[in-house]
C-alpha cells in the first residue's frame, strides 16, 4: 500500500503522524498556529444534564458522549498546533427529552463556554447554544449569551425534533442574528425519521449527517431567510456536505422554476450564489476527494479549519491536521489562509491573538 493509500485509510501510526507534523517545516504545528472554528465542548453541567436524560450515544456515535476537559482540550490544541478555538455544543444539542427545560440547558452550555474563555484567555472563544425552535426562549437566552457571557456567535442544529433551518418559526431568531452580524454556524444532527434496517448499528455522523445539513441548508436558501437577513454570516460544516456535488443540480432547477414565472422576475435566489457568500470548516475528511469540489464552489477566503474534537479522536484528528498541512492539493497561500488567516475576516476577536508557540 502507498502512502497515499495509508492517509486514505487513516492507516498511518500516532508515531508516524507525529513525525510528519514536526517536520512539515514552516507549516508544522510549533510554527504556524492554527484558528479551530469547528470544535466541541461538554463543560460538565451540560455533560451531566446529557446523561440524567437517558442519552448514551447521542445518534448512535459509537464513542458515547465524549469525556472532556480544559485541560485534554489545552492538550489537544498544543499537539495540532491550534492557537485558539472557538467550541460549540454538539448533538445532541439542548432538547434533551429529560426533566430538564432546554433554556437550562442552554444556559448551563453557555455558562460553561463563558467560564472557559474567562479561565484561559486568548485560548478559546464560543458560539452560543440556543433552545429553538422556541423562538422567544432563543432570543432571550441570545441577549443573555452575547451580551453577558460574552459568546462571539451562534450555532444551531440542521433540526430540532423536525424543524429545519428555514422555517418560519425561526425567523425571529435570524432577524436578531442579522442585526448583530454575528457569525451562525450550523451543526448536523440525525433526520427526525431513520429507515429501519438500512445502516442499523453505524453512527448517523458517517453519513446522515451530510444529508440533513444539505437538507437543512437548501430549505434555508430557498425559505429567503438569508436574502432577508444579509448580516448572518452562516456557517457551513464539513466541507459543504454535498452540497458541492448538488450545487449546479439544484441551480440548474432553480433557472427552471424562475423562468416559468409569470412576469419572468426570479422567485427564488440564485442557490451558487447564495453560497458562495458564506463560509465553510473543514471539519472531517476532506482530502483527497471532497476538498477540491468545495474550492471549485466556495469562495476561498472564507474557508477555514476544524478539528471537530473531542467527537473526532486525537489520532484521526492529528492524521487530518497532517493532510491539510502537508498535501500538494494546496499550495501554501491558500494553506495559510485556510489554517489561520481566513479566520480573523469572521471573528476579529482572532486579531489579537498571540502568535507562535
């Protein structure tokens, strides 16, 4: 097997991970440091609140719900190179199904990100989690988030028991985020309705979650949500999910339904377009195969790193951060700029961050 078949298989040892990050020279871990945009947390009041609520594998992730601390994470960020992380809250979000209301949980999530950054400055920052589809509980729990705990975005779920990105009782929710330019990332979770038998026993990470984010962002676009609201600087995980592969299919059907308006006026906004205005991580797998769609669609300075972690262990981890560090698919501007520089244009709190080990 080649080399490049073993970074395919995540068949390269932690020893030989290792040995090829400190030697990816000016772009190994201890000189160029990285901005993780895509990175979870489970402060322990949350993590608690998960458990009490019966959740044991939260869509079916085989690893349970992750252990975390500080400390791991702080850990984690020295061996990847990471200068800062901004961490959100995962699946299986806030509606936990248990004795407790998801505004607590909500607020306990929040809390813990507030507590976070205040114990390790420079070091992380955090998206606000938010109990939709309750919108009045969200832009209450938004204000407190933003305003006293200090959050520097939002991150919401591709769904809530059934209700997606783009629907209307979510509208008040983007208005706010709109009038505040705040940057919303969207996190996939399982659909409401699995079919029986089809991939029983995997996690629903290895694949549906690339559905239900192609789902949730194509209602978006379509619902005119981000056309209203211009000032969301959405998001997107995962280097697109399939939306790279769908783009032209889905704009190619648009074309369709605009020009059989009656006055011939567009209904519907250009679905390239739309986005190419926003952002995508590269949280996952994303060389050799899926990476080159995204750069033929997105625009290149709005793609930034993610290391995904804890849900993505440190091996694999460590192996991904070795792949965008090292492989030819890029050269070493657009490396830059998606490991560290791209980051600062949507969160300028990045900008004063220190730089080098």
């Amino acid at each position: 097997m080649t080399d490049d078949q073993d970074a395919l298989m995540c068949r390269r040892s932690p020893a030989e991970i290792d040995r090829g990050l400190a030697g990816a020279g000016s772009f190994a871990p201890s000189a160029l440091r990285a901005f993780d945009l895509h990175v979870h947390y489970l402060p322990p009041a949350y993590r608690d609140l998960v458990l009490a609520a019966g959740i044991t594998k939260p869509d079916g992730f085989s690893g349970g719900v992750p252990a975390w601390s500080a400390e791991d994470h702080l850990a984690h960020m020295e061996r990847l190179g990471i200068e800062t992380s901004v961490v959100s809250i995962s699946t299986p979000g806030v509606v936990l199904g248990g004795d407790a209301s998801p505004s607590t949980v909500a607020r306990a999530a929040n809390e813990g990100g507030a507590a976070l950054v205040a114990d390790h400055p420079g070091r992380f920052g955090f998206y606000a989690a938010l109990p939709v589809p309750d919108a009045d509980a969200a832009l209450a729990e938004l204000e407190h988030a933003v305003d006293e705990l200090g959050a520097w975005g939002v991150c919401l779920l591709t769904n809530v028991d059934g209700c997606y990105l783009g629907d209307p009782v979510l509208e008040p929710v983007m208005v706010e985020i709109s009038r505040r330019e705040l940057p919303l990332l969207v996190h996939p979770t399982q659909p409401p309705v699995l079919v029986p038998e089809v991939m029983a026993g995997w996690s629903r990470s290895m694949y549906e979650y690339f559905f239900d984010t192609t789902r949730a962002l194509t209602n978006l676009v379509f619902s005119g949500q981000l056309e209203r609201h211009p000032g969301v600087k959405l998001v997107v995980p995962h280097a697109g999910a399939a939306l790279p592969a769908l783009a032209q299919r889905i704009e190619r059907n648009v074309w369709r339904a605009n020009a059989s308006t009656a006055d011939g006026a567009p209904g519907y906004p250009s679905f390239v377009e739309t986005l190419r205005r926003c952002w995508f991580d590269l949280a996952g797998s994303v060389l050799p195969f899926q990476l080159p769609s995204l750069l033929a669609l997105a625009d290149s300075d709005r793609i930034v790193y993610g290391s995904d972690y804890p849900f993505t262990n440190d091996v694999m981890g460590a192996d991904l951060a070795l792949d965008l560090r090292t492989s030819d698919a890029l050269d070493d501007g657009l490396r830059t700029r998606i490991l560290r520089d791209n980051a600062v244009g949507l969160f300028p709190q990045l900008a004063a961050a220190r730089v080098g080990a």
